[in-house]
C-alpha cells in the first residue's frame, strides 16, 4: 500500500511537539527549588554511584557537552501554573543539587584535583559562579503532544539504557493507580520487617546509591502476576519472566474485570506475610542447603525469589488459624525438602523461571500432606526434637549438632544433615509432566515433548483400535466413557460447555 494521505493523518496524531532551549545550571537548579520543575512520583529512584556524580560535577566545570535533560510540559490545576516534570535526567538534576546544597563533595578527580573534597559553599565566589551559569540543554515536549504520546516518550528515551532496571523502568511506563497501590504495600510494615535482614533491600540513604532498585515492589508484582495468571484449568503459573510482568501491568492499566481486586490484592499480600512470618520467622525467602565438603547446612544470607515464590504462594488456599500450631513441622518439612529433594533443591536454584510449576507443586503437596495427616507429621517431629533436646549429637560422626536446622532424623536415631542417611536415598531426578517422554514402539524410539503428548498419543492409539477391532463388548465399554480424546480435546470441549 502506498504512502499517501492517511500517513499524514497518522503522523499528526503521534508527532512530538517539542522545543528545545539552552540553561543556566543555576536557572534550572533554582526551577527545582522553587517546584517549577517537578520529580514525578512514577519517576525512578536515584541510582547513580559517587564516583559517577563525581564525574559528572568536573565535567560541567570543564564545560563537556552533556546529553539533553526532557522534560514534560503540564498544568498543575492544585497550583495554577504550568510545570516540567522531568522525564529523563532525573540524576543529573540531583547531583547538581547535592553538590550545591552541601550533600556531595567530590572526590578522585583527576583533572581539576584542587576540587576534591570542597563544599559549594566554600568555594570562592567566581568559580561557583563560574559552575553556575554552565549551560545544559533541555528538550520539552509540550502539552499539546497527544498524552498517549507523551507517555511512550520516556520508554522510548530509555530504551537499551543501562541506568534502568526493569521494574524501574515499569514503574515510569505504566504509572497510575495499581503502580501506586503496589509502592503503597511496599511501604507495610510488616513487609519491611521481612526484608530488613536483607541489606540490599534497605532503604537508601539520602544522596546515596540505591542497590535495592525497586526489587521489593517487583517482588510483589510478581506475587499478583503469578496469582493472577495462574491457569486454573491446566494448573500452571505463568513464568515470572520480564515479559509476563510487563502484561499483567497492562492488563491492569486497561482495568481488565478478570483480575482480582486490589482489596482483595491487599488482604492476601498480608495474609502471606503473616503465614510466612509465623512458619519461617527469621529464615524466610532463603533456601537451605547441604554442603558436605565443609560439613554445614545452613539457610543463604540472601533472599531467593524462587523461595520467596514457593513461600508467598503455597499457603494462599489456607487461613491463618489452619497454619497456627503447625509452624514447626512445616518450617522442619521445608528445610527436609531443600536438604534431601534433589528436584525440589534444583526447581529453586537452576532454570528457576522455568521451574516455578515444579517448586510450588512439590511444597503445595508438602503441606497438603500435613495438613491431612498432622497427627503423624508431628509424633515424627516431636520424637525428633526430644531426641535432639536431650542428646544432640550425630549418630554417625558423633560429633554434636549445633542447631536444630542442621539436625536430621531417620530410624529412631538424629544425625548431622551431611551424615544424614537420606543423602544416600536421595531420589533420582523424577520426570515431570513438563519433562520430555521417550518410548519405544513398534521397534522405534518415540519421543514426545511431554507426559501429556503421550498420553494424547496413547488414548488416540487404544481408541484406534478398539474401533478398529470389531469387538463388541470392547466397543461398547469405550462408548461408555464420557470422553474419548487428548487432554486438549477435553479442555476444548469444556470451554465449549461453558458458552
């Protein structure tokens, strides 16, 4: 199809009205100041390192040309005038301000030395006001730019930077009230209790390099895009991947009704909290390992999104009164599972966005199993702690045991969990219904890409020939049957019902 007239239509819709003008440092940090230029709330946290500011103060004393500021052009209706809320640049406008109010002083310097360690305020009057009236160059996209326009601009600004993280970058492109609301939850103090221990995941200090970079928001986004998207007819979460993440926030921007409800959201969030505390106090969102080499089991100092996955979404089907009194057991099945389940400890360790319907299963399974049968789950656990209360010593090397974590029980006898006879049961890999299936058939070696293709194969194959057969009775017996066909067939049909 030609270009022709209809481009320009489409081109007058989507074109950036823009202007672009040259400033003072000073012009644009007294805007700041004064609130004419605005840090949005949807905008990213400051992320730049020291030595970068650094770097960027002595280049603008030594007049390098420094990439355009972009600014978005708006009307505050609160105040009555128009304001420029800075879209990109958001770190350089905060470096030159920390380095006039006294926040930053610069340091390592190579080309202007005598600058190291010096406050603005001391320098002498006409080198600050030599940094002072420095010019940058600000590009502004004007109101009139269609707001659908206006808010690609910034992804597009950013793409392929490496000074944005994903959840960052989210947090700027898909702003409005279910970005609000997940900073909101954020802010929960029982949720900063939980990632106090965790120093990546404190809070910055002012000026300073922030490493948690928005992980503890994608955390949660994460645990509602995993919930959310969890397909109820084949049982399957959807991989936490960047992309998946990236739907559900604009499922939830174009307000789809599907979805959950954010009080609905919120209750659960800390219902899982809540359960988790209880079941794992100081040990949650870590995975516990075996190391035999040194003779340890102990839990990561680090946070492990795959646990944090296994641990907010297992206990989503009970109340908090179901799991009250069998925290114990269920924090000791944990630590057995990531001590003697080979595939429970690889589903948390290797491929895990692969893995997330293989992790969660097995501990979904783990606590059904207690909570149907706690009576037996306990007398185990109890004669365990005894043991160990009594006695703490290894069966095995006969050395002592130092915490309860470490201790094993196996036989009417404690161990050492690296003396454990369970590292010599330890199962083999087991197949999953997402491994791959080989048979052999009819002097050939098939191979299917899952256990549900080969089912597929295998009902369509006896169906075959039972029809085929001309037996009456075997006929009859499979006309009996309220479906014939793959598992996808059944889903089809199903959904077709429902219509």
């Amino acid at each position: 199809m030609p270009v022709g007239q209809n481009f320009s239509e489409q081109l007058n819709k989507v074109r950036v009205q823009k202007k672009i003008i040259t400033r003072t440092v000073g012009d644009i940090v007294s805007d700041f100041q004064s609130a004419k230029i605005v840090i949005p709330a949807y905008q990213r946290s400051f992320v730049w390192p020291i030595d970068k500011q650094n770097r960027f103060i002595e280049s603008i004393f030594m007049d390098v040309p420094i990439p355009p500021l972009f600014f978005l052009e708006k009307f505050d209706e609160e105040k009555e005038l128009i304001v420029y809320e800075i879209i990109d640049g958001v770190q350089r406008l905060s470096t030159l301000c920390h380095f006039i109010n006294g926040q930053l002083k610069p340091s390592g310097l190579e080309n202007l030395p005598d600058l190291n360690q010096a406050k603005f305020q001391t320098l002498p009057a006409n080198i600050s006001q030599t940094f002072f009236t420095r010019e940058l160059t600000s590009v502004i996209i004007e109101s009139g730019t269609n707001p659908a326009i206006q808010f690609e601009v910034f992804g597009r600004l950013n793409m392929g930077s490496v000074s944005l993280n994903a959840q960052e970058l989210r947090n700027c492109m898909f702003h409005g009230d279910f970005n609000d609301f997940l900073k909101d939850l954020n802010k929960y103090q029982i949720y900063r209790e939980l990632l106090d221990p965790f120093p990546r995941l404190k809070p910055a200090k002012e000026g300073k390099p922030d490493q948690n970079r928005m992980f503890d928001v994608e955390l949660i986004l994460r645990f509602f895009t995993l919930h959310d998207l969890y397909n109820q007819e084949t049982k399957q979460y959807p991989e936490p991947k960047g992309e998946t993440l990236n739907e559900y926030m604009r499922k939830r921007i174009s307000g789809d009704l599907s979805l959950s409800d954010l009080e609905q959201l919120d209750a659960l969030f800390l219902k899982s909290l809540s359960i988790v505390k209880m079941v794992f106090r100081e040990n949650h969102f870590k995975n516990f390992s075996i190391n035999t080499t040194k003779c340890r089991a102990t839990f990561s100092k680090q946070l492990n999104a795959a646990v944090f996955d296994v641990q907010m979404l297992g206990f989503i089907e009970y109340d908090i009164s179901e799991i009250e009194g069998k925290s114990e057991v269920l924090y000791d099945t944990f630590i057995d599972l990531c001590s003697f389940d080979r595939d429970f400890s690889d589903a948390l360790t290797k491929a895990t966005n692969h893995r997330i319907n293989e992790r969660i299963r097995m501990w979904k399974q783990a606590i059904q199993s207690i909570m149907d049968n706690y009576d037996f789950h306990s007398k185990s656990f109890l004669k365990k702690k005894k043991l160990f209360e009594n006695s703490p010593f290894c069966k095995n090397s006969g050395e002592k045991i130092a915490t309860f974590e470490e201790c094993d029980y196996d036989d009417g006898e404690i161990y050492h969990k690296c003396n454990s006879p369970k590292l010599e049961k330890r199962p083999i890999s087991r197949p999953s219904v997402n491994s791959a299936v080989y048979i052999s058939f009819e002097g050939e070696i098939l191979e299917y890409q899952n256990i549900r293709d080969f089912a597929g194969f295998l009902i369509d194959y006896v169906s075959e020939k039972i029809l085929a057969s001309n037996d009456i009775h075997d006929i009859q017996r499979l006309q009996s049957l309220d479906f014939i066909g793959t598992q996808d067939e059944l889903l089809s049909q199903v959904r077709s019902d429902r219509k």
